[in-house]
C-alpha cells in the first residue's frame, strides 16, 4: 500500500452534488494515490458513477472541490482536463463510423500527432490489450462484445493519460470473457502504473482489481478499506456485501495482487 | 400517341420549362437545406427552441400553397419577380422536412458515443463535426429527399403567378382542357420527381455511416 503522505493524484473535498431537491452524493472526501485502483463499490444510485464524472467534469459539483494533482479540476481548461484523463465506460461507446485504428488515434489526431506517430500508437495499444493487427481496419460491428471493450481501453490510453476511469467496464461482457478482462487489465496495470479509479457493483471484482474498497451508500462514502480489511470488517454495509457474495472471497483478495 | 407528338413538336418548350422547374426547386432546396440543417443543429443543442421552431415550420405547411403564393404577391422586392416568390415559397415548404430530419437523425446518435466522445475531451464543434453530423447524414439527407419531392410538385403551382416551370403546361391544358398539354407537363415532373427521388436515395447511401 502506498503512504498515504504522498500528494494524492486525485482528491475530492467536501464535495457534494445536488439535483433540484435530491441530493446524489453528500460531503464527499476522499484522495486517491498513485498507481492505485481504487473501485468505488456500491449499489445502482449510490453515487459512484457521479464521483466518476466528478474528476473529468462531465459532472460538476454544487459544493466543494475536486483537485487532480493537487490542481482544483475547475480550474483547468476541461478539454485538456478530459484529454489528460483516459475514460471508459459500460456501453464502450466506440464510434461506429470508424475503424478501430481511427477510434483509438482520434485523440492522438485531435491532438496533431504526425501520422506515422498515430499508427505506431495504435499498434502498440492493440498489442496492450491483445488484439490483433488486423483488427485495426475492422468497424466496432464487426467485433465481439469483448474486442470492443479491449478498444474501448485502447481507446482511453490513447494519448497516455495519467488517470483512468472506468465506469463498471466488464459489466456487460460474459463472465468468461469478463475474467480474462480483468485478469489482462490487472497485469497491463503492474506494467502502466495508472491511477485508476473503477466503478462497480461487483464486490468480487472489487476485490479483485482494487487495491482499496471504497463502499458507497445513498451518496455518502461508508468507509474505504483494502480488500483484506473489507473481508473482516465489521460495518454493516461492508458486512451486508460480505454476506451477499458468499464464500471463496478470501482466495479473490489474495490473488494476482503486486 | 397524341401525347408523346405533341411533345416532340414542342421539345424546345418542354425542355425550357423543365429547366425553369429544376432552377426552383434546385434552389430553393439549396436554401432549404442551408437554412433547415444548421436550424436542426440549433434546436438539438438548445430544446427551449425546439417547439416553437418546429411548431414554425409545421404552420408554414399548412398554409395551402397558392394560398402562399397569393399572399407574398403584395411584397414589395419579392413581387418584382415571380421566380423569386416562388423559390421563398417552395424554401419555406421545404425547411420542415429537412429540420426535422436533422433533429431527429442527431438526436438518434447512441449517447453512449457521445458520452465516451466528452470524456475524451472533444469539444462540442469537433462531437458536431465528427461524430454526430456524420451519424445523423443519412436521416438529414432523406429529409432533403422528401423535401425535394414535395418541391418538384408544389413548384408547378408556381406558374399559377407566372413563376414557369413545367406549370404552365398545366394550367394551359386545363383552360384548352386539352390533356395532352396538361399530361405535357405532369408526366415530366412526375419522372423529374422520381430521379430526384432516386438520386438523392443514392447519395444517402454512399453516405451512410456503418
């Protein structure tokens, strides 16, 4: 585990975001560490993807701050804010009308990268996320559901971006494809070192890919704990999710952690 | 048989006029088209616009179109010459299609891409330009199609205030009551309809996206 005096890449402060009379996440207050996967756990309308947003301003908060390295994100012009943090969610998003190489060199091309720049990228970044090639002239229909998900992230490490945020990204892949997501995701991320920041509702995956558990509930964070502490915890909620995903968690939290 | 000499015998007629109907309907579906898509693309970022605009263009349809004509007589720069009134009043005919289609075609774009296409930080001009324009072109261009068909032939009521167009066979034929004439000019904007009808269809086709 990191020390924790280490200026955090991302750092929320008191922050809360309210619409009309609701409020969706309440004095929330967190830091996240370099090189970390922090999963934001928690059921469907707990906040975690509005933390999300949060950091890439898709949102922005009523009150209070968030600061990405050490910077409130306000302050940043938002176009070199998004451009400077990788994005990937559920649905993949990737754009129909283009090819897999053009999804993943569109913000290297945005960006002016020469052209022969772009391509090396993008061959590096299908061989990142194990896909071959040739796929590179292929169109998102023509690819399965989990191809496209291994663009999506190719996608987000396009211009290597610092930090990644990941919106419950394997929730809608089956769960073998899913596991040998998260298994190539987790050994892609011993070698990158990315800040991550993931949402999900799946404690074992949780477990899996984080190295800390931040739990959710009603727009309030429970408590963050690292997968082991998680397990023993004695908070309600933490106990409640415990429960709900039964046995064999113990041998989740201990594998393929550096 | 009658009809097909009659018009070989006034080919030099026939064509002209035909070349009169494509000059109002070829421009007035210009503007149409220059005036309704950025008008689209207005209503689709700004809803608050969205109902008085389409509710705009929906009266205008309304208004029976010699109606139209009659009405922007009177107007002074306009009444000079009746091909301008006509070609206002054909653009006015066609801006709903094309405004609707626009709306409803980037409005269809998937919100997951537009979405994932914010976090990666474009800007709102380049999401337009490069994602959703492109998305949405074939539901625009076949607003541009319907409108095209409606023009081809609304514009022959345009001869009623002397605009030309294939028109004037018509309404010669009615007063002769002679249906060679009218047929004269029917059955040649009847194809000039279909072949715009088929070419803009090609064209939407070559554009459309995967």
């Amino acid at each position: 585990m990191q020390s924790t005096r280490a200026a955090p890449v991302i750092e929320f402060r008191d922050v809360s975001y309210q619409v009309a009379e609701t409020h969706v996440l309440l004095n929330l207050t967190l830091q996240v560490q370099s090189g970390e996967i922090l999963a934001l756990l928690g059921r469907s309308g707990s906040g975690k993807t509005t933390t999300l947003k949060l950091v890439n301003r898709l949102v922005s908060p009523t009150s209070g701050e968030v600061l990405v390295n050490g910077v409130p994100n306000l302050n940043t012009d938002i176009t070199r804010l998004r451009r400077s943090v990788g994005y990937v969610i559920q649905e993949v998003g990737l754009f129909p009308h283009f090819t897999v190489a053009r999804n993943i060199g569109l913000v290297p091309n945005i960006e002016g990268w020469p052209e022969p720049r772009i391509r090396a990228r993008v061959e590096e970044l299908l061989q990142m996320v194990g896909l071959a090639p040739e796929l590179a002239s292929r169109y998102p229909h023509q690819l399965s559901g989990g191809q496209r998900q291994r663009v999506g992230v190719a996608r987000a490490l396009a211009a290597d971006p610092q930090i990644l945020l990941m919106d419950e990204p394997f929730g809608a892949l089956d769960p073998l494809t899913r596991d040998e997501l998260q298994r190539e995701f987790l050994s892609l991320q011993r070698k990158l070192r990315k800040t991550v920041v993931f949402v999900t509702h799946d404690l074992r995956e949780a477990m899996r890919l984080g190295s800390r558990i931040a739990l959710m509930e009603a727009g309030k964070l429970v408590t963050i704990l690292s997968p082991d502490e998680f397990l023993r915890s004695s908070d309600p909620w933490a106990a409640a999710y415990v429960k709900a995903f039964g046995d064999r968690l113990e041998s989740i939290a201990t594998e393929g952690k550096s | 048989m009658n009809f097909f000499r009659f018009i070989l015998q006034n080919r030099s007629q026939v064509l002209e006029l035909t070349a009169e109907h494509l000059w109002l309907v070829g421009l007035s579906t210009l503007f149409a088209t220059l005036i309704g898509i950025p008008l689209g693309i207005v209503i689709v970022h700004w809803p608050r616009l969205n109902k008085p605009v389409l509710a705009g263009a929906n009266i205008i349809q309304t208004v029976p179109s010699l109606a139209l004509f009659g009405f922007l007589l009177p107007v002074p720069w306009l009444g000079d010459r009746a091909d301008r009134l006509a070609i206002l009043a054909l653009t006015l005919y066609a801006l709903l299609p094309i405004i609707r289609n626009t709306y409803t075609g980037i409005r269809g774009v998937d919100p997951a891409v537009l979405e994932a296409g914010r976090g990666m930080g474009l800007t709102e001009s380049q999401l337009l330009l490069r994602v959703e324009l492109p998305l949405a072109v074939s539901v625009i261009l076949s607003g541009v199609r319907t409108a095209v068909v409606i023009s081809v032939g609304l514009a022959t009521i345009a001869a009623a205030i002397g605009a030309g167009g294939l028109g004037e066979f018509i309404f010669r034929g009615l007063a002769m009551v002679d249906n060679r004439v009218i047929l004269a000019g029917a059955v040649p904007a009847a194809l000039l309809a279909l072949l715009a009808d088929v070419g803009v269809g090609w064209l939407e086709r070559r554009l459309q996206p995967r």
